[in-house]
C-alpha cells in the first residue's frame, strides 16, 4: 500500500468511520471540515510515528503540514527526503 | 418532592380511569415512596406519589382550597410558603395543612394563572379548577422539576416523567429522530422536545391551560433577562454590589433549608458548593451532613478539596469513590431514569452519590448548581470573550494566545498548541455577533456524532443544520443584550435546562428519592446577577469574580481563588474491561443489534467500538459519540423494546449498582 492510501486509509477508518473514499477528498481542509479536532491532531501524529515511521519534531505541530491529505503526504515525503 | 401524573378530557369520560392513574403514578415510585393520593372525577383525573419532607402528618395531595372546588398536585417546593400563607390568611383563607402545597390553591383564588409569579421555589404543578372546569399546569422557572405531556385528540396526559406517559399509552413509546439529533449536538433535546417522538415537555417558566371547551394554550410567565445594551443602570460600587449578593444568597439559602426533615449539601471541591454548605450551617444547628464523589482517576478527582472544605466547615462528610466500573454497571439504570440519550457519563457517580445520600437517611441537598450560569463560571464565557476580541483582529498571532490559559485541566487539551488552537478556534471567527458564536466549537464538536446516523435517520430528519436551527428559535431580544449576556441565555436555556437540571440533577438524586436544592437558582439571585454588568462576573479572565467578592474572608483563600474545573466523570473507558466490551455493551452495539433499531449505520459503529477497544479514544468527540449511541440504544431497549431485565433496576434500585462495593463507600 502506498503511502497516501495508508494514510487516506487512516483518515477514513479513524476520523470518519467509514471506508468509503468519497467521504473525504484529498484537498479538503480537514480542520475546518472537524474531520480532525484538536485530540485527533495527536491521533494523527501517533500514526505517522508508529505507522509510517517518521518523527513530528515540536516546531512542525503546525496546521499547513497537517490540513489535508495532500499536505500530509507532501510532509511525510519531505520528511522522507530529508 | 414527589411525583405526579393525571389526564384531562372535557369531551369523553376516561375509561377505567383509576386503573389508568394507578399504573401512571406506579412507575413513579422512585419519586414518592412515601404513598400515593387521587383525584378522579367525569373529565379529569390526578394522582400523587409522595416523598414526605413538609408537613409530614397533614400533607397528603390532592391538596384543596375551602369549598373543595379547587384541587392540586404538586411536585417541588414553595419555598416562601410562609410568608405567602401569611398574607393569604390576612386576605381571609383558611388552611387546613401546614403543608406548603396549600399556599398554590389560594394563590389560585386570589390572582387566577399568575400566581406562578408569587412563588419562591421549584415545582410541577397540576391545579384542576372543577367550577371554570379548567386545568392548569405549570412548570418554575428555570426547569429543576420536569413536567412532560402527551396529546391525542381530545385527551391529555402529563407526569413527571416520560414512563408514567408510556404506562397510559404503550404506543408512544418511539423514539424521535429530531430528539436523538438534537441532543447529539446540544446535550439534549431542546424543550418541547422530548427523545419520545408523542410527548412533549413543558418548557421552563411556562404555564399550559386546557379550558372547558378543550382549547389549550402555553404562555411563557418568566425568562431570563438582561439589560439592553446600554441601558444598565449607574453601577454601585463593587464592594455594596458584593455585599448585596452575599445578603441575598444568606436569605436564598435561608428560604431553601426549609423543610421537616434534615437538610445534608454536595461538596463538589469547586467554590460553588462550598459557598451554598458555608451558608447552610446553622448557628446552634445540628452538624451540617456534606456528601461528595471521588474519583480513581486523578484527573476527574477533587477529593483533597472537599475534605479541605468538610475540615473547614466541621461537617459529618460522607464520600463515594467512583471507579469507571462502578459507571460501566450503573449505566443502564441512569439511562432508565433520565429517559434521554447521554453524551457524557458525568451524571452516574451523582446517582450513585444520591444513593449514598439515601442510605444515610438523608431526602434533601443544596448544591451549587446554577452559579456558573448566573455568575459567568463557565470556559466557554472565557472562550468567547478571547475569541471575539480576537475577531476585531483576526491576524493577531497574540490574541488566540490568550486561549492557552483555559483549559489547564484537561490531559489532551485544546490548546496545547499554539498553531492547532488557532486553526481549530478560527472557525466561526467572522461571525463574532452571531448568537451562537460561543457555542459554536462546542456543538460543532457534538455534532460530529451525527455522522453516525444510519441513512434512514438522516432521511427522517431532511436537511437540518443544528446550529442554525438553534439560533432561530432563540427570541429576537437576545440581539440587544450584551455577548456575555446572549452566551449566558442560551447556556442556561441548552446545558442548564436541558441536561444539568434533569438528566444530571433531577433525575439522577429522584433516582433514589433524594430531592435537590439549588440557592443560586432562587429567581432573585438569577434576577440580581442578570442585571449586573458583564465586567463584574467576568473580571478579565476571572470568572465569577462578583461571587468571590461577596464571600471574601468566609471561605479558605485557595477554594475561593481556585479556577472553575468542570465535573466529569471518565467515559468510553468505563464500558470495557480488559479490552472487552460489559456484556450488554457488546449485544447492544453489535452490528446485528444496530441494524434492527435503525437508527445508527452498523459499519461506522462497529469501528468507533474497535477504536475503543484499543484504547485509542481520547478527546470529547469519540468519547461523546460512543456514549450517546449506547445510550440511545439503551433507550430503545428499555423503552421501545421494553427489556424487563435491564429495567429490573427500576425495582431494585441496587440491581445495577451491585458492584459499589460497601468498602468503596468511606465515612468519617
């Protein structure tokens, strides 16, 4: 699984309870949608860690890494980069 | 305190009337154990449960007036009965009772439906007027005392509580889609609105007349009210204001100590409770009884405060630990009392505090509910105010930082950080003058359970949007009162009413014959507080600062400094043990048992139960969702299915609570 499904996957499963792709598109803002509240930002931050395997440094809690599926997989891409 | 329950028809004669009153009023037991009375004639029938706390040989209801021709039911208390007595036998009448029920009859004779307007004091009143042929109910004026109602052509029923309507008509027992809806974004179903999809509820401070030729008719008596912007008088000083207040909450709690049996507090730990027990002891009186609940888990636990306060005040405390089992167990039998779906399991523990209560033969508690909405107490007042100054600079990186000082409490807080807290508060931001703009991050929060609903029940409900929805019904007037004053309004009409007062306050201490009293709801107070400017209640980012004032150098300097912490009470956690669903938690939340109620989408659910049971649920929103889908299908199980085992709780209070082990109640 590639790592936007996985993460797309999360998303769905873990903030919408749903499998259902349509539920939620990869630019929708997912804070002002309240698909992610304030305790599911540290949901997400768990699973980037455990699942994907990289490390949330302090200063990069911020919303532009974190607002859609689309920045997060820029994110965990240029983590991998790095 | 007590039950009532009775029906009206000015067309066609009840059939087997006394039968019908009998299996009513049988379902109420828990709010009157003490006996039952009844009134039936050709087009009108009323009957009592009785919990005797005034006037304990004499004041058996039906309670009327000389000739007879006026009769009431009545569950609460006049608070000012004596002083009303007083002036009503100066005015000529004559009373055969030293019950404070009497006082509503003659008050009846002398000023017709406004004698609501003459009482002190929380009640559910039903007053049949055999010469006009009339019947009147009414409801005080902030909603302590429930007051439900069912119509079906001609006929009317009411009673205390929604089963005592099921026993007269099994086929209301269906749930409502909007009440399930509503409550789901705002705690609970906004009043006429009930869970039951025929009955409704009497809103507070308001009056229902059936005339003699059936015609019926609500009129609103009281609301809360606030100065127009503008238009507050010239402030006294602060410190005659404070005093002023500290009088008034001596005589508020005067009035409500009232009563032929002892009266025992709640300590909370909070101020508020420990303001209404300070005021409750009585010079040469017997030692005060005080009561609290604890917690295992040191996040929900005040205990050090309340045993600070019960050392201060020299009371005989009692204390109930709470663990998340103890709720797990209890769940169904609070579901059964407070007849509504729950997004939080807070009010558990305070019945199993009631119960405690009981079984130190204790029947009546003040409590410190009510300061919070009168005096500004709430984060959500705080919130607001940050945020709409915030709106008159919305580029302000400093503004929203403000918000990081509520909060401190939580172990996942909102505003842990900085960039979140911007992002998530930002919402709404443009529309700082709207009357909901408060409330709005916390029911959009709520509100995220609706996507649990099965399509069916989104069907039913069409497209509704809840927040909008709400500001609709809210009166025109609140758009000329101060922010904090419309943040007040419609807290104290939402969360006050709707879930405080019933769900957890009424419900859960009738639950087990325990009747509340609340000092900080007396009307004077609410009417004292309301016209004070909003910078006395909200003093920066002081709460309740007025409050504090007035019983400077009474209390402890930390309780009466100490910032407001919300009770609550651990909630999915309390469902599973091991990582295992309670046994009636995994039938009722399994898919096929999902299915077959409707009312919720079995998939969605069926995840939000794995991501419980991997104890990966924290935050308000999951934890809210899982609460209130059990509990609506508790709902359904007790009500519309009508399952006798779960409801044997009804019977034997204990069969529920069995495990409340004895040693987990600790006296001193």
């Amino acid at each position: 699984m590639d790592e936007r499904r996985k993460i797309k996957s999360f998303i769905l499963q873990n903030f919408l309870f749903t499998d259902d792709d349509a539920a939620v598109s990869d630019s929708d803002s997912l804070i002002a949608r309240g698909v992610i509240d304030s305790t599911g930002i540290l949901e997400l931050i768990l699973f980037l860690e455990e699942s994907i395997g990289i490390k949330v440094q302090e200063d990069e809690m911020v919303p532009s890494n974190f607002d859609s599926i689309d920045s997060i997989v820029s994110f965990v891409a240029r983590r991998a980069g790095s | 305190m007590c039950g009532i329950a009775g029906f009206v028809d000015m067309e066609r004669r009840v059939a087997e009337g006394r039968r019908q009153l009998e299996l009513m009023i049988h379902t109420l037991s828990h709010r009157g154990p003490d006996g039952y009375g009844f009134h039936l004639d050709d087009c009108v029938g009323l009957a009592h449960a009785r919990l005797s706390i005034i006037d304990l040989s004499t004041g058996d209801q039906p309670i009327r007036n000389e000739n007879g021709d006026c009769l009431v039911v009545f569950n609460g208390e006049i608070f000012n009965y004596i002083e009303l007595r007083a002036s009503l036998e100066v005015a000529g009448h004559r009373f055969y009772t030293r019950s404070d029920t009497e006082v509503i009859v003659h008050l009846y004779e002398e000023y017709g439906d406004n004698f609501v307007a003459h009482l002190n004091g929380q009640f559910a009143i039903a007053l049949w007027d055999s010469t006009r042929r009339r019947l009147v109910l009414a409801r005080d004026r902030v909603g302590i005392r429930p007051l439900f109602y069912m119509e079906r052509g001609t006929r009317l029923w009411f009673a205390s509580e929604v089963k005592a309507l099921l026993a007269a008509d099994r086929r209301a027992a269906r749930l409502a889609p909007e009440g399930i809806a509503q409550t789901f974004c705002f705690w609970s179903a906004i009043d006429p609105q009930t869970a039951f999809q025929d009955i409704k509820s009497l809103p507070p401070g308001h009056v229902l007349t059936v005339e003699a030729s059936g015609t019926r008719h609500t009129r609103q008596y009281w609301d809360w009210q606030f100065p127009e912007v503008g238009s507050f008088p010239a402030a006294q000083s602060i410190d005659e204001t404070a005093m002023q207040l500290r009088g008034l909450l001596r005589d508020a709690v005067r009035l409500q100590l009232r009563a032929d049996v002892p009266v025992g507090a709640y300590l909370s730990g909070g101020l508020d409770s420990a303001i209404i027990a300070s005021l409750g002891i009585q010079p040469n009186g017997p030692r005060l009884r005080t009561f609290s609940v604890s917690f295992s888990d040191a996040e929900f636990d005040e205990s050090p405060y309340q045993q600070q306060m019960a050392d201060f005040l020299g009371t005989d405390h009692s204390t109930v630990r709470c663990r998340p089992s103890d709720i797990g167990a209890c769940f169904p039998q609070l579901v059964y009392h407070a007849e509504a779906p729950l997004l939080r399991t807070a009010a558990a523990p305070l019945m199993l505090l009631s119960r405690a209560v009981r079984e130190h033969g204790i029947k009546v508690v003040l409590t410190g509910e009510g300061a919070d909405e009168v005096f500004g107490g709430y984060d959500i007042f705080k919130e607001a105010k940050i945020r709409r100054f915030w709106a008159r600079q919305p580029a302000s990186r400093w503004r929203p930082s403000l918000l990081g000082r509520l909060y401190g409490y939580l172990d996942n807080s909102p505003v842990d950080n900085a960039g979140m807290t911007r992002a998530f508060f930002e919402r709404g931001l443009s529309n700082a003058n709207g009357a909901t703009f408060a409330h709005e991050p916390r029911w959009t929060t709520s509100a995220s359970s609706l996507r649990f609903l099965s399509t069916g029940m989104r069907a039913s409900l069409g497209p509704w949007t809840p927040i909008a929805w709400y500001a609709h019904q809210l009166p025109v007037t609140v758009a000329h009162i101060s922010p904090m004053a419309r943040d007040q309004y419609v807290e104290a009409h939402t969360l006050l009413a709707g879930y405080l007062l019933s769900s957890q306050g009424d419900r859960v201490a009738m639950a087990n014959s325990v009747e509340g009293r609340y000092p900080f709801l007396d009307h004077r107070v609410i009417e004292f507080g309301n016209a004070l400017p909003d910078r006395y209640k909200l003093r920066g980012l002081k709460e309740k600062y007025i409050l504090r004032r007035a019983m400077a150098g009474m209390l402890p300097d930390n309780i009466l400094n100490r910032i407001k912490q919300p009770y609550r009470a651990p909630d999915n956690e309390s469902f599973f043990q091991a990582g295992q669903p309670l046994e009636y938690v995994a039938d009722l939340m399994s898919g096929d048992r999902i299915r077959a109620a409707g009312y919720f989408d079995a998939g969605a659910v069926g995840r939000l139960l794995d991501k419980c049971r991997a104890g990966r649920v924290r935050g308000f929103a999951n934890n809210q969702a899982f609460v209130g889908i059990l509990s609506t299908m508790l709902l359904d199980e007790l009500f519309v299915r009508g399952n006798t085992v779960l409801r044997s709780g009804h019977e034997r209070p204990d069969a529920l609570t069995h495990s409340l082990s004895t040693d987990s109640l600790v006296s001193d």
